[in-house]
C-alpha cells in the first residue's frame, strides 16, 4: 500500500526498525508528501509477502486507486482490496493523528468500473 512503500525508501538495514515499524512508517507519511498516490492492485499478493510470495498467493484484483489522502487511499485499499475488514493498522491511525490525512474516505471515493 501507499504510505506502507515508503519504508522501502530507507533501504539498508532497514529490518532495525521493524519493532517500531508502525510509528516509523507514520513518521514517513509526514516527511514524504505525494501530490497523488496510486496504488495498482491488479494482482495482488494476499500472504507471505513481500519476498516469500508464491503464485498461489496472489489474486485478481482488477483495481488501481487514486487518490490525493494516502491515509484514506490506504484505508480504503486494506478493507477492500487486501480484504481484511475495518481492524486496520496501528500506522494508519499514527498518520492520521500526525495529519498526514484521514482514514475516513466515506463520500470520499468514486469506483470507476471499465
């Protein structure tokens, strides 16, 4: 997801902050500011990832979101793309209290079906 993929940004031995991984990547939704985020979840790799995947792991999700709220973008493509209900991650709601945007993308989202 969004915010998520800016962790790969640190490189390195990045694996030292995975016990602080939630607020690390917070931080991250802070100092890295995209104008647009787009996600492409036309496959989908659903467990195991990210280096563990196997073909049986991914799945069709024929979506590609966009948005200008990378928290409300990654909110949205949790519950829906990844399909792991409304028990979001601790980092969405980090970001949200440090303004890096708003996990409530009701009325905020427009599905375009082609």
């Amino acid at each position: 997801m969004g915010i998520k993929n800016f962790y790969g940004l640190l490189g390195g031995t990045r694996n030292q902050f995975h016990q602080d991984i939630h607020n690390i990547v917070s931080d991250l939704s802070m100092m890295i500011k995209p104008t647009l985020t787009i996600l492409d979840g036309t496959n989908v790799l659903m467990e195991n990832g990210p280096t563990g995947g196997d073909p049986s792991n991914v799945k069709k999700g024929d979506a590609i979101l966009a948005g200008v709220d990378p928290v409300a973008l990654d909110t949205y493509a949790f519950e829906h793309i990844l399909e792991r209900g409304k028990d979001w991650p601790r980092y969405l709601y980090m970001a949200e209290e440090k303004g890096s945007g708003r996990m409530d993308y009701s009325g905020r989202v427009k599905e375009i079906v082609g």
